[in-house]
C-alpha cells in the first residue's frame, strides 16, 4: 500500500516539474523575449534611479556595460573611475 502511493507521489511530482519546464521552454520561444529585455529596469550606479533598459544612456567602460539614466551621469561615473 505504502509503495503505491509513494510511486503516485513520484508521478505526480514528475508531472508538475515537466509541466513546469514545459511552460519555461514554451516562453522562452515567444518573440516577447525582446521586448520585456527592453522594459527590464536597470540601476543608473551613479544617481541610483532606475531606467527602462532600452531607454537608459549605455556605456562601455573597462569591458563591461553599464546604463545610465542621462549622458551626464554616464559623463560623471567615467571621471570618477579616472580620477
């Protein structure tokens, strides 16, 4: 008794991590993707306001991108690096 209900245990795990991988898969294949990497909100490092991404000011310094919410913190957090 015991054995059945622990294999309809494992059954019906398996069945909600498949559906739940199954719903992942399923959204990342939508052309959505784009747009919500657009709405994603990022942290302007010098001013500490949040931007939508694709509208925040983009800098690469050292490698690595940053966002910024105007070209004068972009400005400012380049001069704070070299000074």
């Amino acid at each position: 008794m015991y054995r059945l209900l622990f294999i309809l245990g494992l059954l019906v795990l398996l069945y909600f991590l498949l559906r739940n991988a199954y719903r992942e898969l399923k959204g990342k294949k939508g052309t959505d993707q784009t747009l919500t990497d657009k709405n994603q909100m990022v942290q302007d490092p010098v001013c500490r306001m949040y931007v939508p991404k694709g509208s925040a000011v983009e800098a690469s310094v050292g490698g690595q991108t940053y966002y910024f919410c105007s070209q004068d913190c972009a400005n400012t957090f380049q001069k704070q690096l070299s000074g």
